[in-house]
C-alpha cells in the first residue's frame, strides 16, 4: 500500500471532513447555490460563462471555428467563471447550469432565451444553429462524428477526475490509484492513436466537433501539457495523435478559441473576457497590464 494505512469504509458515508487536495475548499456532496449572484449578459445573442480548462476552450474554439466560416450570428460575449472562488455556485449561474459546471451558455437569439449546459451538448447545439457546421449529415459520417464526440464525454473522466486527480491533485500519492488510470489514460490514447493511423481526423477526412471536444483534452495531453505528465505517461509514443494534435494546433481559430478566458500561462495568451473580436489585439493580460503601468 506504499506506507499508506489501510482504509475500511463505514456503513454509511458522512461528510465530517474536507477531502484534501486542491479542489478541497470547493468540493461537497449537495447541488444547488451557495449564494445569490446574477449573471452579467453582453449585447450579444451568445452568451458564454467559462473558464479556459479543456472543457472551457471545446466551446470557444466552436465559436471562433464559426466566427471564421463567416457566421456573424455566432459573435459571443465570454464571462469569466472562476471555479477555484466558487463562481459556479452562484444563483444565476446554477440557473443556467444546475450542476455547477463549466462552460454552460445562453443563447438569447428567440423570444425565450434557451439554456444549455454540458460541453457537448454545447458543441452539438451550435452546430445544428449554424446549418450543421462541423457535424455531418450524411448518416454514417454523422454517426462516426457523435461516436467519438460522446467517446470523449465518457473518457475524459478517466483521465481528468481518475488521473489527473490522483497524479496531480491528490494530497497524497496512493500507488494502486495512480497506477490504475495511468493504464487507462494509456489505452484510451492507443484507441486514438489508432483510429489517426487510419484517419486524418477522428470522424473521417473531414475536421469535426469531435475533433473540436477531444483535441482539448488529447490534444494537450500528447503533447506533455497536462498535470506535467508527458514524460510519465511518454506520450511521444503516440505519433499519430501527436500530428493529429500539432495540425489542430495551427488553426487560427483554435489559437483564439484557447486564450478566452485563460488566467494562466503568459499574459499575451490570455484574454479574460471577450467581447468582441478585436478583444485579441486590445485586451489581452500583457495590454491590459502594460496600460496600468
């Protein structure tokens, strides 16, 4: 058990004390608001509250991929919800998303507005607005783009809650837990690895919302950008994702969708808010700073 004392749970589960690790401060068993905070809204029909983590910048990335196919409806006003201070649980924020998690987005366009939470939900719900834009039709191409789609949706889970939690989070490091997602993380980037070998794209020759939800995760992953475990899980390995990760990478669009609302990372890459799109040249963390001096 790697020094660690064995643990027999009881018979009926109590929250008597915080769990550890980085998350502890915000972590309990119940839903709902822990406090009552409206929602700003921007003059756009689009309304985002996110954060820049891989589930925050699938739905950004959508919305600059849409932006540049000339989709001018798709302009969007992105609210920073910082998870870390409990942002989510705010009363207007749980309104739009009951289970407390980001991205969650009001689309205001119709005569009642229309919530909808959970980032693939998001990614299919703008693609159908926007005539089907990076989803398919045809059936069997629709079919293999919301196979890999919903793929990430139940994987990513392993790899953020399972290893990344006991990895890089946890207060303590338990061998057996560790261990065990890291097989996982593995296989599930061999599952990838194979279908690129065979595929320019997860869904075909064609670039998706399904590379949009799993190239934020996988992406970064393969290319040693998450939980500083490139070397660990030697992800170099997987060739085919690494070039499947790298063209993603170079898209404009993708390099806009990735810095709204980032707090991290250089200042130049991080865009708090965004408004408008001339928000990239205006209002990033590096000019912002540079004009209180």
């Amino acid at each position: 058990m790697n020094g660690t004392t064995a643990y027999t749970p009881p018979t009926v589960w109590s929250w008597n004390k915080q769990s550890g690790g980085r998350f502890a401060n915000i972590n309990r068993p119940i839903a709902g608001a822990t406090h009552e905070k409206d929602l700003p809204v921007g003059r756009h029909p689009l309304q985002l509250y996110s954060l820049a983590t891989p589930n925050g910048v699938k739905v950004t990335v959508m919305l600059e991929e849409l932006l540049a196919l000339g989709h001018a409806d798709a302009e969007y006003d992105a609210w920073l919800i910082r998870i870390n201070e409990g942002d989510q649980f705010g009363s207007g924020f749980v309104a739009v998303n009951p289970n407390s998690k980001i991205p969650a987005l009001m689309d205001r366009s119709g005569d009642a507005p229309i919530r909808v939470f959970e980032s693939a939900a998001i990614l299919q719900y703008l693609a159908e607005k926007f005539g089907n834009a990076f989803l398919p039709t045809e059936r069997a191409a629709r079919a293999e783009c919301l196979s890999w789609l919903f793929w990430q949706m139940g994987s990513a889970p392993y790899l953020g809650g399972g290893f990344g939690h006991f990895y890089a989070y946890a207060p303590t490091k338990i061998e057996y837990a560790i261990d065990r997602f890291a097989m996982e993380t593995k296989r599930q980037l061999d599952v990838l690895d194979r279908r690129l070998a065979e595929s320019r794209y997860l869904a075909g020759d064609e670039y998706t919302i399904a590379d949009i939800a799993v190239w934020p995760w996988y992406g970064a992953l393969a290319k040693g950008q998450l939980y500083e475990a490139g070397e660990f899980l030697q992800v170099g390995e997987y060739r085919n994702v690494v070039r499947w990760a790298d063209e993603i990478a170079k898209r404009p669009a993708v390099q806009r969708g990735r810095m709204v609302n980032r707090t991290w990372g250089q200042p130049s890459s991080q865009l708090h808010e965004r408004h408008d799109a001339g928000d990239f040249d205006t209002r990033t963390q590096d000019k912002l700073e540079a004009e209180q001096k």
